[in-house]
C-alpha cells in the first residue's frame, strides 16, 4: 500500500530535503522517525528539492508499506517522536501508482524579505533596508509569464533534460515592512527562485531595467542574472495534485475522498 505523508519544516538547521552524505538533512530525519515509530524500515520519495537552510510551510512524500496501520494515531506519534522543527499534518493512503514528485502539476515558493530590523525573523526572513522599487519589480516579474527557457536564473552545472518551466504567476506584495515574492510552476530549476528574486533586486535598485531584465533571460547564461539572495527567506508553501482540490474555508488544500483512485 502506498501512502502519502503531509509535513512542513524549518530548514534552518539542515542541508537541504535530500539524503547528504556527511549532513543531517530533512529526509533523513524523518525516514527514521516514520521507520521507528512503524517498527519497520521505509523510504521516502519527496516531491522536489530544497536547499540547505530553505523552509517548507508544506511538503509532500510517499511511502510503501505492506501492512495496515491507523493513520491519525501515527501522525500524533510522529509529532511526539520528531524535533520541533519538523511537523507532519496527515498521512493518506493512495492508489499503488501515486507519485510525490512526478505527478505534482504546480509548485508555489515564497521569498520573504524585512526592511526593518527584526530580531525575532533573523532566521526566517531577509534583512535588506535598501529602498526598492516593488511596482517596477511587479513589472519586471510579468515578463517571467512570457518565457519558457529559465537557464539564465539555474545552477550552472545542473543536470537537467531541460531547462524549461512554465510560471503561472510571479507578484511581490508589500505590507508595512515586509516583502514577499510569490511564484508558482510546474517545476523549478536549482537556485531559480533564489536567483531570480535576486535580479528582480537590481530592477528595484534601478541597476537594471526591465529591457535589461528580459535580455537576461533571452541570454540564457546564469552569469549575466542577479545575485542568488540568502535561503533562509525562501518558503515551499503549495504543491498541487490532480487529486486535491481548495478546502471550503480557504485554509489550504483538501484531498477529495477519491484520492485512491486516478481522476
């Protein structure tokens, strides 16, 4: 039987989701706990990466066991189990087939910046006291809905098919002094969000303009974007499956109860 596993994390404290061979990493921790608490061995199969000190508000993986277990009982004993920066919301079962990663149709990061000093998000958000031009940076982030080709904003020596994505919505908001950039996908390159916000910077700064911003992207060469802004103010906050539709309260997502079966 094949389940799927619900759970947010702060990342301060690791290298990233994936197993690192002389690092703690998020999966690591949690496949022992999930391991222990169900007397049996498991491997997680998460829905994307993220980086060494980047947080997710929600994440999603999947397990196979072979042996029925009672779900809300686990989920309470996970929690006791778990550090307290990570938290599992809900585990589901799925049809044998499901898959966390591969069948994800959209992907929502946020970036998160103070203009003020705040000393209880030193860890959460990015100071910069600079003052930033958010309504050219809103431009600016339209133009991303217009491309496919992201090379310019990846990792270089990344080892991907393509470097192709089609970005559904790019928009920063401002209340009082905190920024957040939002941005959803199908799929995102290494470093894309981190990089991208931190060319949409230099729009704000007026480095750049938005001509100058297109052209960056046109260049497809990582070297001619921006600088990559710190990870500890990059969220994973939505990741979208066929199976889930927008709870009634507008609270986040509910899974329908054929989430067993393929639509």
């Amino acid at each position: 039987m094949r389940y799927f596993i619900k759970f947010s994390y702060n990342g301060t404290h690791y290298h990233g989701w994936q197993y690192q061979p002389n690092a703690t990493s998020v999966q690591e921790t949690l496949t022992k706990a999930i391991s222990t608490v169900l007397n049996t061995t498991v491997e997680l199969m998460g829905a994307g990466r993220t980086d060494t000190g980047v947080h997710a508000k929600v994440m999603y993986a999947h397990f196979d066991l072979d042996k029925p277990f009672e779900a809300q009982s686990i989920v309470h004993k996970l929690n006791s189990f778990l550090p307290k920066d990570i938290a599992v919301f809900e585990i589901i079962p799925v049809h044998d087939d499901a898959h966390a990663r591969f069948d994800a149709k959209k992907r929502t990061y946020e970036y998160h910046i103070n203009t003020f000093k705040d000393v209880f998000q030193t860890e959460l958000s990015w100071y910069n006291p600079q003052k930033l031009d958010v309504d050219l940076m809103n431009e600016a982030a339209k133009i991303l809905l217009e491309h496919t080709d992201f090379e310019c904003f990846s990792k270089v020596h990344t080892d991907v098919n393509t470097f192709n994505c089609k970005i559904s919505e790019a928009y920063w908001q401002q209340n009082d002094n905190h920024l957040i950039f939002t941005i959803s996908a199908d799929r995102f390159l290494r470093n894309m969000v981190r990089a991208i916000v931190g060319t949409l910077i230099n729009v704000g700064l007026h480095k750049i303009t938005n001509a100058d911003f297109e052209a960056i992207i046109n260049s497809k060469n990582r070297s001619e974007a921006g600088f990559s802004v710190p990870a500890h103010g990059l969220y994973l906050t939505e990741i979208t499956y066929e199976y889930v539709k927008p709870s009634p309260d507008g609270s986040g997502n509910l899974f329908v109860p054929a989430f067993g079966t393929k639509n």
